[in-house]
C-alpha cells in the first residue's frame, strides 16, 4: 500500500496527489477524470475511464479441443465475469465451432459475435440490472421443487415420461445458478456494480450458496427420475406411501428454509433446524422397510430414499445460510431477523 499526505487549499479543498505510475498506465493528463465511489466500509475507489475495456480474455484452443474441457474452460471465465471471450487457434475445426456454439448456448446471454478461421469471438451481453438476484433466486427455487415434485410422482406411478421431462428441467437451473455465480464474481471485482445492484457483497455470497444448494436439490430429482426409469415394477403401496410422506416432509423443509432466507427471518430458520435430528432415523427406517417389501427393486428404491434425505440436508444448509444473512452487516442495520 502506497501512502499519500492530504492536503488542504487554501479555499478549503482536500485533495492528494496519485501515483506516477498508475497514472502513467492510464493516460491521465491534467483535466482528465475519474469515478470516485466510496464503499461499505468507507473506502474510496478511483475508477479510470477505459476499465471496462479490459474486461476480455484470450483462450487458447491448442489442447483443449474436446468437449468436455472446452466446456469447462469456457464456464469458468463465464463465471470470473468476462464480457469479451476470444477463442484462438491455428485452424478451429468444425467439430471444435459445433461444440462452442452448443456451450454458449448453455449460458444465459453468452453469443457468438465473430468467426475466422483462427478465432470465435464470444461476447456476453448479460446485464446485471436484467436478473436481480432475489427474483432469479425465487425462479431457481421454483423451478427446483417443481422438479422434485413431477420426480416423486414420476416414481411413484413409473411414469416414464415425466421423468425424463425432469431430467431435461435441470438445464435450466444449471443456467440460472451459473448466472448468480457470475454476478458475485462481478461483485467481488467492481465496487460500482455493488452499490448499483444495491445488494452487499457479503449477501450476495449467502444467495450463490442458496442457488447452489438448489441446484444440488435439482440434481437429486434428476436421480429420483432415472430411479424411477431403472423399476421393473411399480413400486408397492406401501412404499408409494412412505416415499409420498417423506416427499412432502422434505420439500417443506426446503421451502420453509427458503422462505426463511428471503425473509432474513432466524426464528423461522430455526424453527427448520429443530426439526434435523428426528428426520435422518426416520429415513433409515423408512429405507429398510421398503427395501423389504420390494426387494427386486432394492437399488433405485435405496436411491430415491437417499436422495430425498439429502434433499431435506441441503434445505437445513439454507436454514443455516439464513441465520448467516440475518446478522446485521452493521449496528445500523434494522434488517436482520
């Protein structure tokens, strides 16, 4: 950390003078100006004009032609929060253009702009204002129970059908979980962005780890899903039962937790955490009991009575999270529950 001496004027103007060098990077001349900002913890923040153009990179495509590393690579810098994406190698195949054409559109607002034969330009035109992150949590909260539910009857009455529309579902929560994920990246870099979302950088934290717990939950109901397309039969009544029981029991765990997070509500989050210690014995039992009444279908029964466990695990993860995001940031902070 350089240090600079403030000094006054003789008209009563504070003012200090900027490093050399910084400022030489820049190109700042006499009259130039800059964006101050002042933070949450009451940091001031120079901003240049021209940040915003260095917001690109290069990836280099020798080595990491297939697919699923290009993917890889390509959500990753989706995520630090690059608007610019260069793709360059000696000569792109058509194979390794088919394969970045199917990526981007995986990701919500990521296009390609440009083509030659050594590069693919990818520019991602998401704007932050367009996806506030409470309602993007709510769509992703939505879309995860839904999903869980259609999981639990497409086992419950071996329907085919609805449990491969589940299994298609989770794109789109895998989509909008990415979004949130890029949106704190973009947080943590620019302070301007904060104060323009008007959400802290420390709530925003707690809401990706909300999303993402929901998107674990969305993955569940997929397995619930291919469990249901591995029975030979349908399930018994009586674990038709168990399993509707339990389902229901789980999703309000999740709901409530939720809820609670959205609300910024500890006693409603704790009133969910009362519940954990009572839950994981029921399972096990439940676990036994319908693994002897249908035994030729032991394995995706077990799978489904594990998942939902989790499930219910990952809902009491955002019931913590919501006692973490209902600490005041500061004494003067009247939203904490």
């Amino acid at each position: 950390m350089e240090k600079r001496r403030v000094q006054v004027t003789g008209g009563g103007t504070f003012f200090v003078t900027l490093p050399k060098r910084w400022a030489e990077r820049w190109g700042l001349s006499s009259g130039a100006e800059l964006g101050v900002v002042q933070d949450g913890s009451g940091a001031l923040l120079l901003v240049p004009s021209g940040l915003d153009a260095l917001n690109r990179c290069e990836l280099g495509l020798e080595g990491r032609e297939e697919r699923e590393l290009l993917q890889r690579e390509i959500i990753s810098l989706y995520i630090a929060g690059y608007d610019v994406i260069v793709l360059r190698g000696e000569r792109i195949r058509p194979e390794t253009r088919r394969a970045v054409r199917e990526i981007s559109q995986t990701l919500v607002g990521l296009e390609i702009l440009e083509e030659t034969h050594k590069t693919i330009l990818l520019q991602c035109f998401l704007n932050v204002r367009d996806f506030p992150v409470e309602r993007t949590l709510r769509r992703i909260s939505a879309i995860t129970l839904e999903m869980l539910s259609d999981a639990v009857a497409a086992f419950t009455e071996r329907d085919e059908e609805l449990a491969k529309d589940v299994v298609e579902r989770d794109d789109d929560v895998d989509r909008l979980e990415l979004v949130v994920a890029r949106q704190l990246s973009l947080l943590l870099r620019d302070l301007l962005l904060e104060e323009e979302v008007g959400v802290p950088k420390l709530h925003f934290f707690h809401y990706h780890a909300v999303a993402k717990q929901l998107e674990r939950i969305a993955d569940h109901a997929g397995k619930i899903s291919q469990a249901a397309l591995a029975l030979s039969s349908p399930p018994r009544e009586a674990i038709v039962r168990r399993v509707r029981e339990l389902s229901e029991t789980t999703q309000r765990v999740v709901v409530d937790a939720v809820e609670a997070f959205l609300a910024r509500n500890s006693a409603a989050a704790n009133a969910v955490l009362a519940q954990r210690e009572s839950g994981e014995r029921l399972f096990e039992l439940a676990r036994i009991s319908a693994m002897a009444d249908q035994p030729e279908d032991a394995h995706p029964i077990s799978i489904v009575m594990d998942s939902l466990l989790r499930v219910r695990e990952y809902g009491y993860n955002i019931a913590e999270t919501a006692l973490n995001v209902s600490v005041p940031l500061n004494p003067d902070d009247t939203n904490g529950g």
